[in-house]
C-alpha cells in the first residue's frame, strides 16, 4: 500500500488526467482522498511543489514502465530498441487509460507550467538509448524520435488511431538505423 504522500501524488494525477489543471487544487485532492481539508499542503505547501512533484512522480512511472518493458537488460541494437520504443508508445498511450500520460499532457497545455526540464531529461535518456545502438547524432535523432512517439501516444489516446506496430516499426527504424 503506497504511503500517504504517493496517495496525494497519485490522486492529483488523477485529477490532472480527468479535469487538467482547473481541476488541481490541494482541496480537490484532499476531497478526492477523503482526508482532512489542509493535508495535501501538509506534504506540498505551495502548487509548484505539488506540481514539481507530480513531474517527478509522472518522470518515475516513466522509468518503472522502462523496466517492465526490458527488465535488467541493455539496448543491443536497432531491432531491439525499436521494439522497446514500439512497446513503450502502446503501455504510455494505453495502459491504465494513459493517466499518467494525459496528466502530462493537461500540464503541458497549461502553459503556465515550465515543462523544459522534465522535456530535456527525457530527450537525454533517450539520446543515451539512440546512441548504445550506433545512430549518427544521437541528441538530433533523439528530439525527433521523441516527437515521432508523442504525435503517436496523442493519437492513441484521442481515438484517431489505432497502433500500426509495423508502420512505426518501419518509421522508426528509418530514423534510428545509421
């Protein structure tokens, strides 16, 4: 059972997900939660906190869906990455309703929320994982890689598609063979 801090983050999440980030209040957590008014600023004082906290819980599930996929192993190849990046799309749009992603993007949207952080980290590791396999400009090919896969995961989560495995293996490949 996730500790009470976990509980809030999970339940803002949640909110982010279902109502974007009008529906993001301490209030609104603890009401969600059905604990005492005030103890959502118990563990995030100030929205940024709780905000900041989410990206980082959002950047954790991220990494925990990573080790699912591929468990203890290392990217080998070209073949092996795409079939990882394939899967990661399909458990990021799909998966649980895509809570975590839709949250994101709610915060993305916002625009009030600096995002440019949490974005380069993202972009790094996946540079790291471009450059294991060999691809020339790992940094230049990651960025669009990246924006390969969240054009997918916003069509998947808003119905207009439906996951073509070969096609983005294909795409995918294309991008990532040297």
């Amino acid at each position: 059972m996730p500790d009470r801090r976990t509980s809030v983050l999970e339940a803002a999440i949640q909110l982010l997900a279902q109502g974007g980030t009008r529906g993001l209040s301490h209030r609104s957590i603890d009401r969600a939660l059905r604990i005492p008014l005030g103890s959502t600023a118990n563990y995030f004082p100030t929205r940024q906190s709780l905000v900041d906290a989410i990206l980082l819980q959002i950047e954790a599930r991220d990494l925990q869906a990573y080790y699912q996929i591929a468990p203890g192993s290392d990217v080998q190849d070209v073949d092996h990455l795409v079939t990882f990046l394939v899967e990661f799309i399909r458990v990021a749009a799909l998966e649980d309703g895509g809570v975590h992603t839709r949250a994101r993007l709610a915060l993305a949207s916002d625009g009030v929320v600096d995002l440019s952080e949490y974005r380069r980290r993202q972009v790094a590791g996946l540079a790291e994982l471009v450059e294991a396999v060999g691809t020339p400009a790992p940094f230049r090919v990651a960025m669009t890689v990246s924006a390969l896969m969240d054009g997918t995961i916003l069509h998947l989560m808003t119905g207009q598609v439906e996951l073509d495995p070969d096609a983005t293996r294909s795409a995918l490949h294309q991008l990532l063979s040297p």
